[in-house]
C-alpha cells in the first residue's frame, strides 16, 4: 500500500536519510534518525508540524497495528519505507510546509487585535488546564515576562532552565508553555524577533534535557517553526479576526494532548503580552454568546 505525503514541515530531510522508530502512537510516529536528529509521522487530523510528515493516513488505519518500534526506517529515491510495515509513504507528493509566524507583526494598538486576544484570553481561562502551570510556576512565567520586556537574555536563562522538562509526559507543560512562548516572540515585532533568535540557541542546548518529543518541538521553536494550530492562534490575534474565528482557533489548540495544547497557548498570550509592553488589556473579555462547539481533543500528535 502505497500512501502519498501531504506535508513536510521545517526540517525535514530534503535528501535521503535512515533511522529507526521511536515511538509509535496510533495515528503518529517518531523516528530517530541517524544524524541524531528526529523527525513525526502524522495522520492529517492532527495538522502540519515542524520537522514532521503528514501524510494521507486512511481514517481507521492504526500505526500501532503496522509498525514496531525500534523497527528501521528510511528514505530512499522520495520513497520513505519502514521494515516490517506493509505501506510506504510517496514523498514526492508532499508540499513544503511553514508556520511563517516571522512575516506576522503585532499592532497592539488596533482595537480588533485587542479584542482578539481578550477573546482567546478568555477561552483559556475558561478551560482552566493552565491554571495548575501558572500555579506551580507563576513566579517563573513572571520572570520570563520581565526577561523578554527588557530584551535580557541573561536574566531569562534560568526561568527557561526551570521550565524545561516541568511537568508529566512526552511533551512537558514546562516545554509546551515555552514553545508557545518563542511563536509569540517570532510573530510580534523584529525587536522580539531579535530576541529570540538570540534565545535560540540556549533554548535549544537546554532542550537535550527533556523527552524526546518535546525536544523536537523546543528545537523547532528556537528556529521559529511552531504547529499549525499555535500559528494559527497567532495569525489570528495579529490579524484581528473576530470572535467566533479566533475561538475555533483557540479551541482547537487547547484540544491537543491533556493540557499541552493549553500550556502552548498560555506561553503565547503572555509572549504577546510582553512583547506588547502592556498595551494589551490583560483581563479577558467575556463573550455575549458561544462562539465556537469544542473541538474534539486529539493526541498530542
């Protein structure tokens, strides 16, 4: 069985390469490859990542059913095969995919970006699964906040020190927040910018302490690539879109994973807010009706 890529993230080879499964999930994949790099395999519901292969994965089709882990991997003529899975995945096919949060620009001073951001604001109050990270680790977040107002990169090391690998799971809250954080700052202005390409490189040495998963993500965060759905957020804050698009927007990043998807969105709206030296109001705005059904949560991938 033959499947076609839909998408290849930031990252991903554009040459041969080899390696082996890491970890399988039921509609995601891990691979470690040889250069010591990893790259995700993903079933199109999940959405386009950075350093990830989506591809046109049937509905129903279990990767946990065709691939073990530890199972070889490689990329060979645009044709990626896994030995022992009965499928390969056509490369050709999929079209280069990036977050482009670096051509966005934050204008706090539009009213349509406010209320955007109030209205996600208020969003992730209401679901309430960052409210545990900002618990546990608000004197930190402040820290960053302050870092980032002042442009110091010496004094955000050791709040990004402590929020690497804080948390449960593959995808720390720590990390999740922190990756929310560095979209905010590649999106809002090129001072912020500047910032976090001065944060890159840190944040990613510091990575190699976290899960494994997590480290890929952090990595592509350094260098300016987040999910679909975080961007996503992003543009619509910066474009001011209105109320019932930004919450679908919002509802669909919090559905990722238990909390990593709020985590994410915590670290964007606080990023946001720094980089706009509090000119954006910081307490959400309620909306007059429902704006967006939940949406169903997925996996983390």
């Amino acid at each position: 069985m033959r499947l076609a890529a839909l998408a290849t993230g930031a990252g991903v080879p554009i040459v041969d390469f080899a390696g082996r499964i890491a970890e399988v999930h039921t509609r995601a994949a891990l691979l470690a490859l040889a250069d010591g790099k990893s790259v995700m395999l993903v079933a199109p519901e999940l959405g386009r990542f950075p350093r990830a292969i989506t591809f046109d994965a049937p509905e129903g089709l279990s990767l946990r059913a065709l691939i073990a882990p530890g199972a070889a991997v490689a990329a060979r003529g645009a044709v990626l095969r896994v030995v022992g899975a009965v499928f390969t995945i056509d490369l050709r096919a999929g079209l280069p995919w990036r977050s482009n949060l670096k051509g966005l620009r934050l204008d706090p001073g539009r009213n349509a970006v406010v209320r955007a951001y109030c209205t996600a604001r208020a969003a992730l109050d209401a679901d309430g699964r960052s409210d545990r990270l900002r618990h546990t680790a608000g004197a930190t977040l402040d820290s960053m906040t302050e870092a980032t107002r002042r442009r110091d990169v010496t004094a955000a090391e050791p709040a990004i020190s402590r929020l690497i690998g804080l948390g449960e799971g593959r995808t720390p809250a720590g990390d999740d927040y922190l990756v929310g954080y560095l979209a905010a700052l590649w999106a809002c202005s090129d001072a912020s910018r500047s910032f976090a390409a001065k944060l890159g490189p840190l944040l990613a040495a510091l990575a190699v302490q976290t899960e494994p998963l997590s480290r890929l993500y952090l990595e592509a965060a350094a260098a300016g690539e987040v999910s679909e759905r975080i961007a996503a957020v992003a543009a619509g804050i910066i474009a001011g879109i209105d109320d019932a698009a930004i919450a679908c927007a919002v509802a669909a990043a919090l559905a990722v994973g238990h909390s990593s998807g709020a985590a994410a969105v915590l670290g964007l709206l606080q990023g946001c807010a720094a980089c706009a030296e509090c000119r954006l109001t910081p307490a959400p705005m309620r909306p007059s009706r429902p704006l967006c059904p939940p949406a169903a949560r997925s996996a983390r991938h």
